[in-house]
C-alpha cells in the first residue's frame, strides 16, 4: 500500500507537485555539499531540475518516496524515502534536508517519522539506515535514535564511480517500542 502523506510536528512528508520545481531545486539540489552525499548528482539547471522532477514524480507514484515540505508554508526543504527490502524488511532510500534547514532537527523528525510509518503504519520488524562512512551528521542522527551499527562495505556510486565506504545501522521493532516512547 501506498502512502501519500505523513505529518510530524513541523514538517510534511508528501508527494511532489509541479509548484516544487523551484523550491525543492534551491533549497537541495543544487547544492554540491548535499549531492557529496547522495547517490544522484548536484542539479545544476532549471532544465535539469524539470527533469529531475519529473522522474521525481514518477518514482513517487510507486514508491514510498516524499518531498519534505515545512507545515507552515508547505515549502519543501529536502526529500525521504524508504524501500522495501524483504517482508518485514524495510531500509531508506536516502533522506535529504537542504543546508539552509540543517541544524534545526528536521533531519530527526524525519527519520522518527520513517519509524514510525516502519513499524506503526506498514508492521515492519526491521529498519535498516545507510550513509556514507563521512557523513558524520547522519550517522550521530540515527544513533541518536537508537539505531545499532550493522556492518560497513565498499559501494561505488553509479554517476560518477566513486568508490565510497556505507556504513549501515538497524533498529528492529523491539527497539522501537522501547526507544520511541522517550522521543
């Protein structure tokens, strides 16, 4: 099943629409400090940036993928996404939030979001969450949470074969129950 919508404190979790264009490309895209650590490459273009949402939009309508918009202004500020791995078996399909909007904890409401979508919504009993064995910040949010260390292996990414390091971190639904309620 399909969600389309996911609400937290401040933040929306939704699917895009076309009056994203601008906003999501300003506020993430295009910013090579956010694309070091992603598996797509910076946007560069207004053009590229149409494209870009367009095989934004068509992934969404399959996937449990969303643009994170701010609850007051419905502005998006980054993006999220988790994939199904195997039943039960859930991991993320990277999550973004623009450099401007970092530091705010946006980046934590987010992943308690996916949590709880995980285990509450879809009856998951694993999560699992990767990033780049560099992006510091993201590794303290997950472990912040809760989440364990699984295991580190050598990836390369696909646009540009970087060889990269991904360090990968668990939290089953036993952890959630217990650690969610003291978020």
């Amino acid at each position: 099943m399909e969600y389309s919508y996911i609400e937290t404190n401040r933040l929306i979790l939704r699917k895009c629409k076309a009056s994203d264009l601008d906003p999501i490309w300003k506020n993430a895209w295009i910013h090579p400090e956010v694309a070091e650590f992603m598996l797509q490459p910076v946007t560069k273009t207004l053009e590229e940036a149409k494209d870009r949402l367009r095989r934004t939009h068509e992934y969404q309508k399959y996937n449990e993928a969303y643009f994170v918009c701010l609850k007051d202004n419905d502005e998006p500020i980054g993006f999220c996404g988790i994939r199904k791995l195997d039943e039960g078996v859930y991991a993320d399909s990277g999550i973004c939030i623009g450099p401007k909007y970092q530091g705010k904890g946006y980046g934590k409401e987010v992943v308690k979001a996916l949590c709880k979508q995980v285990f509450g919504i879809l009856g998951g009993g694993m999560f699992f969450y990767s990033c780049f064995k560099e992006n510091t910040k993201s590794a303290n949010l997950c472990k912040s949470l809760g989440f364990v260390f699984f295991k580190e292996e050598n990836l390369v990414r696909d646009y540009d074969n970087l060889e990269y390091k991904s360090e990968s971190y668990y939290m089953s639904s036993d952890m959630y129950e217990k650690l969610a309620e003291n978020w």
